[in-house]
C-alpha cells in the first residue's frame, strides 16, 4: 500500500504532464485524460485538518505552473 506521501508524489507527476499537455493543445482527449487521472490519484488522498487533501496547494501549484 502506498503512503500519503507517495500518493501526493504521483499525482504532482501527473499534475506535471496534465500542464505540459495543457500548454500545447487544450482540446486534446490525451489532455482531458491526463486531467482525470490526475483527480482520480488525487481523490485517493486523505482529507486534512481544514478538509482539503494532503498536499492540495502544492497539486494546485503544480498544475498551474507555479512550481516544476
């Protein structure tokens, strides 16, 4: 079984390639795919004290293109 922390590490790498397809074709069903694989890992993280899920400010980050 997978820690929190290695769950919150796969979806940053996912996060990463939802962004890099993103910025080159928006419409794209690989695109839209990565996007869903990217909440299906990270729906598998816990909840934390406030109710969001571990990690979700760096996730956002990530997805944003605010950190690599």
């Amino acid at each position: 079984m997978m820690t929190q922390e290695q769950l919150h590490q796969d979806s940053l790498r996912l996060g990463r390639i939802f962004r890099a397809l993103y910025s080159e074709n928006r419409d794209n069903q690989a695109t839209l795919d990565a996007l869903e694989d990217y909440k299906d890992a990270r729906r598998k993280l816990d909840r934390v004290q406030n109710g969001s899920r571990y990690g979700s400010v760096e996730a956002f980050m990530m997805t944003q293109g605010q950190i690599d």
